[in-house]
C-alpha cells in the first residue's frame, strides 16, 4: 500500500516536534499522491524527516491530524489500546464510571469526543478520519464495555469545518436516563436528549469548589442550564438560588433534579440572561454570588472583537447586581479567547463598573479533559473566582 505524503514548507515542523498534533494547509509544500478526506498521510519535513501519520482532509484549515509516529492502520485493535489507555487514567481519577472517556487529540484520538454514562456512552466526531472509521469505534467500545446503549451526537457546529454532515442517532441499544451523583448532588441524565453529548463534566471540579461560597448566600447561577452549579450551591447551604437560562427545556430538567434530591428554595427562570439582568439592576435586586457560565462567543477567531465586547456588556450587567463583597465565579468556554484575553475583558468591564476584583481562584476543565502543553487548543474552559467591591 502507498501511503500519500505531505511535505512541509521550511522550518514549519518546529511546532510539530514539539508536541502540536495539527499541520495546517498553509504549512504544506507539496503532496505525494491523492489522498481523499480521512485518509492516513504520511507527514514529513522540507528535509524529508518523518514527522509522524495522521488524518488528512484537503478542504480544511486544519489539513492533518497527526494520529502516531509510526504508521499503525486505525482499526478496532487501535481504538481498544487507545480507549484502553484513556480509561486508565479515568479510573484513577473517578470513583465511579460517569466522565469523559476520551476527549479528542488529548488523548491522541483527534477529532473524537466519548463521553461515558455507566453502561451508556455518546460519541461525537469532528474528524473525517473518525466518521470513516467509526464502525471501529463502536466495535471497540462494545468490546471493551458491553454497553447497554450506543448513541451517536453528531450535532456540533465544528462538523460543518470538516465538511461533515450533521447526525445524530442510536447505535446500540435504546434511549435511557441513567442517574449520575456528583458528591451527594443527583442529575437524571438522558445522554440522546442532553445538550451536546449529554452533559458537561467540564464542570464537575467548579461545581463542587462553588460550595465554599454557598452557606446563608442568595446566589444567582445564569445559563444554569440543568442546575449544575445551581444545585451543587444549594446542597451547601446556599439560602435561596435563583436560576435562568433561556431553553424552558433545560428548566424543566433543573427542576426534575431539583426534586430528585429534594432542594426547595431553588426559582427556575425561563429567561434571557441580558432581560433578567437589566430588570433585576433596575429593581435594585443584589446577590451574595452570582455565576455565570454562558455558551461559547465565537465560532471562529474572526468573532473574537464581537466575543470580547460581548463578555464586557454581560459582565458590566453581572456587576450591577452583586454586592459589595460579592462573589462572582465566571467561566468562558470558547476556544478562541484564551485566559488573559478573558481576564483582560473581566478587568475592563470591572473598571467600567467602577468595581475593584480581587481574583482568588483560576481553574479549567475537569482533569477528564487532559491538556497538551504543546497545543494550546486543547485547554478550551477558564474558570476564575473574584470577590468583587
């Protein structure tokens, strides 16, 4: 078999020794042979030296992701060691089976998102390498787990940069909820109706950290989605939560959680989180903590200017309603605005408010969503927690 070759321009395979997983198209000199999309391609320097195998897609930015050093053909015995090799440092780190089983080039599957349930799992692609070898991936999983269900949730914006078309449906098995307990806090979780892959165990670690800050406090969680951080608070005391989110959906959800660990004291607000803001500054409501985890601003790093003024405006919003030695604890989840660019924004909106911060606590993502030093692209969430005057 002939494997197509990539060569890069000059000096371009600097990033990739260090340890960055992508080669992208402006990078490449020229190709031996005529790989399609998804194909394994041979990655080498302008001196010829091989840089290691991946996927290749000649439509996309990101024109190869490097899957191995060596050429290794990705089939079901290749996805078991892999999957092996993530669920290994899960075990370490969970007492029980609900995390992030594999999250992408992280754990040298790139373009490949499982997110484990017990015996339920749900898998997004974002790769056209992993779409074509995706019957693999679920021999590996039933062969490794004896799932009861399979679901596919292929609904992700970043499908469409691959050229890959939106999906979503039920593998093996058959819909189910299943109930996950985060440190006495109990979500009913259906993984086939859930945002994205069904829930967000990025979060986990903030949730619980949240609950330092909870006794006797009136807190608002904005875009409390199922009540993750609403929940974690009231079960540490917390004297009232109010929760909004825009998607009736999600509070519904909240409010099945709500009952299923018997919280009272919790109010779920189908709201606009701006409309909510503004009315609650214009009555003079203040909170002891407010939380504010809103979806990703951009899609891409030409929406970066309209991210950064749309953090500022939410977080001039969030500060008109904290009081005096508040606490806010604010997370930003998109890719393209990295941590400084995040606190720069932060700090501008507190200047503008007339606030002074004071910044005691920086996180990211649950350790079940590993960073490669080497690729910045792997470390996505910002989390940080401020007392605010």
């Amino acid at each position: 078999m002939t494997i197509p070759v990539v060569h890069l321009r000059k000096k371009e395979e600097h990033r990739i020794l260090s340890g960055h997983l992508w080669v992208f198209s402006n990078e490449i000199a020229s190709i031996d042979g005529t790989p399609l999309a998804g194909d394994i391609a041979e990655v080498k320097s302008a001196s010829n030296k091989s840089l290691g195998f991946g996927y290749y897609n000649p439509s996309t930015l990101i024109a190869v992701r490097l899957l191995s050093t060596e050429f290794t053909e990705p089939d079901t015995s290749f996805f078991i060691r892999r999957i092996k090799t993530a669920l290994e440092l899960r075990e370490r780190l969970f007492k029980t089976p609900f995390y992030r089983l594999c999250y992408g080039e992280s754990d040298f599957l790139p373009g490949l998102v499982i997110d484990r349930f017990d015996s339920l799992f749900s898998v997004q692609m974002f790769s056209w390498g992993m779409e074509k070898r995706k019957q693999s991936i679920y021999e590996a999983l039933r062969e490794l787990f004896s799932p009861e269900a399979i679901y596919e949730r292929n609904e992700s914006s970043t499908r469409d940069l691959e050229g890959l078309p939106q999906s979503k449906s039920i593998v093996w098995g058959e819909e189910r909820q299943v109930d996950y307990d985060e440190d006495g806090v109990v979500f009913r979780i259906n993984p086939y109706r859930g945002q994205k892959t069904g829930f967000y165990f990025d979060q986990r670690l903030n949730r619980i950290y949240s609950r330092y800050f909870a006794p006797g406090s009136e807190v608002l969680d904005l875009f409390s989605n199922e009540g993750g951080f609403a929940l974690n608070m009231r079960r540490a005391g917390a004297a009232s939560v109010t929760a909004v989110d825009s998607s009736e959906a999600t509070v519904k959800s909240l409010a099945t959680n709500s009952e299923l660990n018997e919280f009272t004291n919790i109010e779920a607000t189908v709201s606009d989180v701006s409309e909510f803001l503004k009315a609650a500054s214009g009555s003079g409501r203040k909170y002891d903590v407010v939380v504010c985890d809103p979806p990703s601003f951009t899609r891409n790093r030409k929406s970066v200017p309209a991210a950064k003024a749309g953090y500022r405006r939410l977080h001039e919003d969030v500060f008109s309603v904290l009081k005096p030695g508040g606490i806010l604890l604010t997370a930003s989840c998109s890719h393209h605005i990295f941590r400084e660019t995040f606190e720069e924004v932060v700090s501008a909106a507190a200047e503008k408010s007339g606030k002074t911060l004071q910044l005691i606590h920086r996180a990211g993502a649950s350790p079940d969503h590993p960073v490669l030093p080497a690729m910045p692209e792997t470390e996505y969430l910002k989390f940080n927690v401020y007392r605010v005057f």
